[in-house]
C-alpha cells in the first residue's frame, strides 16, 4: 500500500524525536536517587517524561488516519465518474466531523498510555536488573539514560520495550527467573563475546573491535563496550520507532477509510446504504513475511461494521484492536481490504 510507505516514516521519525528529547531533559541526578530508593515512579518523574513529549507523533497518527478518509472518499469518487448523475459521489472526507474526532483522539491516547506503561516497566526491569548485576545507582541511571557524548546523551534505554533493554543490559528472565545475559555482559567475556556477531542490529564496525578481544582472550574494553551499547541501543530506538510507525499508521489509515464509509452512508446526498457496501480481506500474498492467519483470511468476505475473523481476534479492519484483537494479529501487519459498493442498489 502506497499511501503507508509514505506516511509511517513520518510517525517513526516523530517518535524518535521524541524519545531523544526526553534523554536531553533527564535530571541524572534524580534518577540516581529514586534508583537508589527503588521508586519507579520518581525514577520516572526524573526522566521528565510527559504525554505532551508524544504530541507531534499522535499528530502525525491523526495525519495518517485524515490522509486515510481522503484516499478512500477520492477512490469512491473516481469509481462513480462514469455512472448516472444521481449515483455520482462527490463528497469528500469530514476530518473535522466529531466521531472523527473521536477516533483520532483515542489512536492518539491510547499510543501515549501504551508508551508510558511500557517505560514505566522498563525502568522497573532495568532497576532490578542493576541490583541483579551488582550495578551502583548511578551506573544504572547511566544505563537507562544514556551518556554524555560531546554534549549530547546517546544510547541509553529510553524509548525501548523491556525486551529491547534487555538484550542491551541484560534482564531477569519472568519464567525462570534466571538472569540473561545482554550484550553488556557479554563483551565482558572473551567466552561469551562471540554472540554479538548473532545481533542484526549490531554495528559492524565495532567487529574488528571484538575479534581482536577474542583472539587475545580478554574482555572488550569498558570504554569500547558503551560506544556499542550506546550504538546498539540508537538503532534498537530506530526499530521501535518503525515498529510503532508501521502498526499505528495502518491502524489510522483504515480507521480513516472505514469512517469515510460511515460518513458515505450517513450523508443525505448520498443513495449508498450500509448493505450496499462489501468489505473483502487482502493479504500481501504468500512472500514468507506474511502471517499464516493472514493469508488464511484472504478473500474473506464482510458486511460494512462486521469484523474479520483472523486467526483467534476479530478485526474490523487490518490493524484494528477495537475487539481486544492479539498484538501478533496487529503488529506490522501489511494487510489491504477491499471496500465494494454496490452503487446500483438503489436505482432498481
């Protein structure tokens, strides 16, 4: 789908703009004395994190859904050209119509709240994982908020899942509550240091770098290990980013093309009703990347306001999560679907 490759870079490059600007507001010293308490929720405060910081990022997610009505109301009107006058669609997207509204504010909140809780975790993970590590308060703020490098904080946790800090700094398995190695530990050990070759999001340029430690039989030098932590964690940051841009936006683009159909249906100059419409799912085929569940469905065919059945979740459209849908049937999902009106309907 066109329309999204060129509106999630947007949403993706908002996000990381604004995780750094919380790392350049960060109070290091706070940070250090609510690790040292163990109080998540100072340690937090310290970060300086608030819901305005996310404000350019739901306006780029209000964009895409805005942009995701035009294009639908635009296609139903090229689609009525060449048809009777009284059958012709002419009308165009209602951004500012209130359940529009609604719609985007909710995409919006529900990103932020997402997003807090998530780091609100991670710093719980990242505490107990200092204690864990035998880590002072102050390395473990240094952790979570990167470090000074000429002028400017880089690397650091903020903006990652719990997962992601944890492949950075090692994190205490939930299951067996053993502790996992990151890759902070494992540069430590000339044993151990191999793994790094397995990380995708490594920078190769530091490989030089751990092979001449494994062939010396030492540990990566400390100073070595935070320049590719520090790296290691920016592109993590960038995949998160992506992550979020991809999922979000393909939520706001159909969110905004099933309110077009509603604001189709609802408007007086209109002869379209809710059974002339026929929604079909369509999946990006079979190139190794899509799910089972998706491809399963595709073809599926749906009345407008019933939902999908894919796999175990109900989606009204791809992405959607109004129904509680699985987070494995919505996260990069690249899926279309297809709306067909019967324009014909009525003129019998």
């Amino acid at each position: 789908m066109r329309l999204l490759d060129r509106t999630w870079p947007g949403v993706q490059t908002e996000f990381v703009k604004a995780m750094r600007k919380v790392q350049s507001e960060v109070v290091i010293q706070e940070l250090e004395e609510a690790i040292r308490r163990g109080d998540v929720q100072a340690a937090l405060t310290a970060l300086r994190f608030d819901p305005s910081d996310l404000f350019r990022t739901d306006a780029a997610i209000v964009a895409a859904m805005n942009a995701g009505g035009d294009y639908q109301m635009e296609a139903i009107q090229a689609a009525s050209r060449n048809l009777p006058a009284a059958t012709r669609v002419v009308q165009s997207f209602g951004g500012r119509n209130e359940r529009a509204e609604r719609i985007a504010r909710d995409l919006g909140s529900r990103l932020v709240t997402e997003i807090l809780d998530d780091t609100r975790v991670m710093i719980a993970e990242a505490i107990r994982n200092g204690l864990e590590l035998g880590q002072n308060p102050l390395q473990t703020a240094r952790a979570i908020s990167g470090r000074m490098v000429n002028g400017s904080r880089q690397g650091g946790l903020v903006g990652l899942t719990s997962q992601q800090a944890g492949y950075v700094n090692g994190r205490v398995d939930p299951k067996t509550l053993r502790f996992v190695p990151g890759l902070r530990q494992e540069l430590t050990d000339p044993a151990t240091a191999s793994r790094y070759f397995t990380r995708v999001r490594r920078d190769k340029r530091f490989d030089g770098i751990v092979r001449r430690a494994i062939a010396e039989g030492r540990p990566v030098a400390q100073a070595d290990i935070n320049r590719m932590a520090g790296r290691y964690s920016d592109r993590l940051l960038a995949l998160r980013g992506e992550t979020i841009a991809r999922t979000e936006t393909i939520k706001a683009l159909n969110a905004g093309r099933h309110e077009a159909i509603d604001q189709l249906i609802e408007s007086s100059t209109n002869e379209v009703q809710a059974q002339d419409v026929t929604r079909k799912w369509d999946s990006t085929g079979e190139d190794g990347k899509t799910r089972s569940s998706h491809l399963l469905a595709e073809g599926q065919p749906r009345a407008h306001g019933e939902p999908f059945l894919i796999g175990l979740s109900l989606l009204m459209f791809p992405g959607d999560t109004s129904f509680g849908a699985e987070a494995k049937e919505t996260i990069n999902c690249r899926c279309y679907y297809e709306i067909i009106i019967d324009f014909f309907a009525r003129l019998e």
